[in-house]
C-alpha cells in the first residue's frame, strides 16, 4: 500500500478481524487494521543511532501508510514506546495482535522469528499533500505524456481511496473516476512495468462515471469526434472499442482531449505546494529546473512545445530516489503525437 503506482482497491483485512467488527473501528485502527491484512509494517526512523531509539521521537512512533507523490501519510503512535527487535528490511508475511489494557495499547507484530511490541495510547493519521501535475517518471517508453496522465490519476485514486475524500477537493474527486476508464488506465497506457503493476477487478470494464467525465472533457475541448465514439463505448463497452479510443488518445487531432484532461490535473492539484528538503537541496533542484525552462525558452522560440518535469524523493520515510529534472518535447506530427525525454 505504501509506495505502488496502482492498487486493487481496500479490502477489509479478514486475517485479523470480521468485517463487521473491522467497520465498527476508528478510522485510524482500520487503517492500521488494512496494513496489516496487506503484510506491510513499515516504522519510519527519525534519526541514525544503532538501536531501536531511532523509531520513537518525542514519545511518537510512526508507521508508513500510504507514500506517492501525492501524498505522504503515516499512522502515529501516541505517547509510545517498544521493546523486542523490529526488521526494518523485512518482507515476508507478518502476524499481529492488538490488545488493550487500560489506556494503553498493546501492538505485537512477528516477524518471522522475531517479536516487536509496541505500547501506544493514541493512533492517528498524519497526511502530507503536495502538488503532483509537474512530476514525471518515465520507466516505460512509448506516448510517455500518455503514461504520465495514467500515473497521476493512479496515485490521486490511491490518495482518494486510502486517505479519504477529505483529502481530495471537489475536482480530484471526479478526476478519480479515469482509473475505471480502460483506454486511458494500465490497461493501454500503463506507467510502470507488467511486475509492479497491482491489478484492479475488471480493469477492462468502463465505469459510466469515468466515461462521463471523459464526455464532458471531450466536450470541452471541443472535439466532437472523440465524443461520438465514447457514445458508442458507453454501448459497446468491448475492449476492441477502448483500443479505438486509446489510439484516438494519441493521434494529433485528438490531442486537445489529453492537454484538456492534463490541464485540468494541474488545476486540482495546484492548490497543494512542492515538497522543500532543506535550503540546499532545495537549491540544487532549482538550478535543474532552470536549466530546463532555459531550454524550454529555446524550444519555444523554435517552435516547440516542451514541459519541465521532475522526480523527487519523499520527504519522510525518504526512499533512494533522487533528484532528477527532465524536458518533454512535444512532437506534433500530422498523425501521430509523440515526445522525446531529455534529462538535464
């Protein structure tokens, strides 16, 4: 759940509550309750000490929940501590019990042949929303504007999904949909390779709200062609059909319907702000990202389109990745639409 491009959607974590009695908890324990079921259980080091003191900071002790572009959230331990040894590095299938005793919490988590406990007296959600219209990631080749739109709306459902509506404005809510839109999700167009791709149930079938959504982009990019053949998807929702359209996507008539839909992606999340990782390294981010419009004011006056994107690390829980800045060149051909990716 933390760190996918796509996911299959929450199920109730059957392996450690019913689902009657997983709908009666606080939010936060479903959480936690949904992480568990998924084998995931992450702690997030706060400093570089040899010990388990590294995890809890100011009485806190935070466990990753979910981390993208979109947002970085976590779940946190209230006034807690831990004993036994926790396996930062562990992957395999994990078993968990939560108990209570007056006003503490008692988490233990088995790692194998390894035992960590954690004593807590509150659990709550800490959420980070940034702006993800500028950030790019190019790990499959082929129409990347294409495979760019797909993740983003891949990550804002996450955010939607497992986060909550509240963290998502009115726009995003209803951008949301597109993943149930085929010729537009990993099914045609899909971000990340085959093996890291989490399936979703039905990935083929439209929904009609995704299909609405993409008639009233169509509609206001004024590409009435595109609107009639959603017409016949909404009908014939068959997977010859979303092929049809997710060509149409790249051609260059068509190619106000994917500006419009991008457009409109940097209008819900613009509200949201960039990530800052300290003076310095904010710096040397900035030099890239000049670098690039330097080049982008190049391109324009020769004619060409371009955007500055760039990938980023997280902020907590920061993983390997580090900063890169790159430029898409827009080819507009009489057919076809393409883009060449420059890294600076």
């Amino acid at each position: 759940m933390n760190t996918g491009n796509n996911t299959a959607g929450k199920t109730a974590p059957e392996r450690y509550v019913s689902e009657k009695a997983f709908e009666e908890l606080p939010d936060a324990f479903q959480k936690l309750a949904e992480l568990l079921g998924e084998d995931q259980f992450e702690l997030v080091a706060v400093n570089e000490k040899d010990s388990q003191d590294i995890y809890v900071q100011d009485g806190e002790i935070r466990l990753v929940y979910l981390m993208n572009d979109a947002v970085e959230s976590f779940l946190v331990f209230g006034n807690a501590r831990m004993t036994g040894v926790y396996k930062p590095d562990y992957e395999e299938e994990i078993l968990a019990d939560l108990s209570h005793q007056g006003r503490e919490y008692i988490l233990v988590v088995h790692q194998d042949d390894s035992v960590v406990t954690l004593f807590f007296e509150t659990l709550t959600l800490e959420k980070h929303l940034y702006d993800y219209s500028q950030i790019g990631h190019f790990w499959v080749k082929g129409y990347e504007y294409l495979r760019q739109l797909e993740y983003r709306l891949a990550i804002l459902r996450d955010k939607y999904d497992y986060i909550g509506g509240d963290s998502c404005n009115a726009l995003e809510e209803k951008l949301s949909a597109l993943v149930e839109f085929p010729p537009l999700n990993y099914c045609c167009y899909p971000a990340v390779p085959e093996k890291y791709i989490v399936p979703r149930e039905d990935p083929w079938i439209p929904s009609e709200r995704a299909v609405s959504v993409m008639e009233e982009i169509a509609h206001e990019a004024g590409d009435r062609t595109f609107v009639r053949w959603l017409g016949i998807y909404r009908r014939f929702p068959f997977k010859w059909v979303a092929r049809k359209l997710a060509g149409m996507l790249h051609c260059t008539k068509h190619i106000q319907v994917t500006m419009c839909l991008s457009g409109k992606l940097q209008e819900a999340s613009a509200g949201y702000g960039d990530r800052s990782f300290g003076k310095e390294a904010d710096e040397q981010l900035k030099v890239l990202v000049e670098k690039a419009r330097g080049k982008q004011a190049e391109l324009k006056k020769q004619g060409t389109e371009s955007e500055v994107l760039r990938e980023e690390p997280f902020i907590i829980a920061r993983d390997s990745l580090g900063f890169k800045v790159y430029l898409m060149k827009w080819n507009k051909g009489r057919k076809d639409c393409t883009v060449e990716i420059e890294e600076m």
